[in-house]
C-alpha cells in the first residue's frame, strides 16, 4: 500500500531543521508533498511564494519521493483533494503541542480520512524556526548552521534589499 504525506507550512523561508524533517519523513512515507503555503495566516512574510517554492525545491531537490508545491486553501482539503493521506506537521516544543493538537482536532472533523502525524525534530535542530532565522539574518548575524547555503543568500540579498528600500 503506498501512502502519500504532506507537510505544509509557510517555510519563510526553509531551514535545515524542516529539511531534517522531510529527509526522516521520506523515509515513513512513499511520496512526501512539501506544500508551500499562499494563505499565510495573516502573516507577514519576507518571500513570495513564488521564491519560498523555489527555494524549497532547491533544499530539496535530491531528496527521493519528495515534490514541492505551492497551495491555499484548508490544508486538509487540499490532501484530500490530492490523494494524501497524511499531514505531517513538526514539533519542536512543548508550546507547539498545544496548537498542533487544536488544528489536528478540527482538520478531523473537515476531513476524517486525512490523519495528522507529528514528528519531532533531531537534537540539533529543535531550536531553529524561520522567525528567529529571519531576524538574525536582518541583525547581520550568521546563519550558516540553521539554512541551506542558497537560502542564506537569498536572506542576505532580501537584507541588502531593505537597507536600500
């Protein structure tokens, strides 16, 4: 039996600790859908999606049986609309329980043939979220250790980009 996942988010922008994520997911799930939020929750985010899509799949590009994309709507619509029969979302913390098990509660009740998984990041990554990426990088600070090279200029060229704006 082949069983399709998806991990959704905002990935503003993608970090080493969701690359960690998709890598160890592939590994449970046949095909792993990294999908790329357009509908960010009344976020503000510092990429389009255009370039969080783009960066993703670069991160991700040699990683087998894993497809990124962009998407909106209700994350477990749009599973069930695509033949995946799992959302895998990341736990870092104690803190992300609580919302994690809410969202998963209700996505039941939208979509009972979808099941929610969660995951737990590796040791060293159960720190990194993208806000605190974002803001060390606009500090002037390194971010080597949290984000794919290309990510890391892309940060810096937004940062570049703001100075001058």
């Amino acid at each position: 039996m082949s069983v399709s996942a998806m991990y959704p988010g905002t990935f503003d922008p993608i970090t080493l600790g969701h690359r960690d994520l998709v890598r160890r997911a592939a590994k449970i799930f046949d095909r792993v859908v990294v999908a790329v939020a357009t509908d960010t929750g009344g976020k503000q985010t510092m990429f389009s999606v255009e370039e969080r899509v783009s960066l993703a799949k670069s991160v991700l590009a040699d990683e087998p049986g894993v497809e990124v994309t962009g998407y909106s709507g209700l994350t477990v619509k749009y599973a069930e609309a695509h033949g995946l029969a799992v959302v895998m979302r990341g736990l870092r913390a104690v803190s992300d329980f609580e919302f994690e098990f809410q969202l998963s509660s209700m996505s039941r009740h939208l979509a009972p043939s979808v099941e929610t998984v969660f995951l737990t990041p590796t040791q060293e990554f159960t720190f990194v979220a993208s806000s605190r990426v974002r803001e060390i990088a606009m500090l002037g600070g390194e971010v080597t250790k949290f984000v794919d090279p290309e990510v890391e200029r892309a940060l810096l060229e937004k940062y570049e980009q703001s100075k001058k704006g």
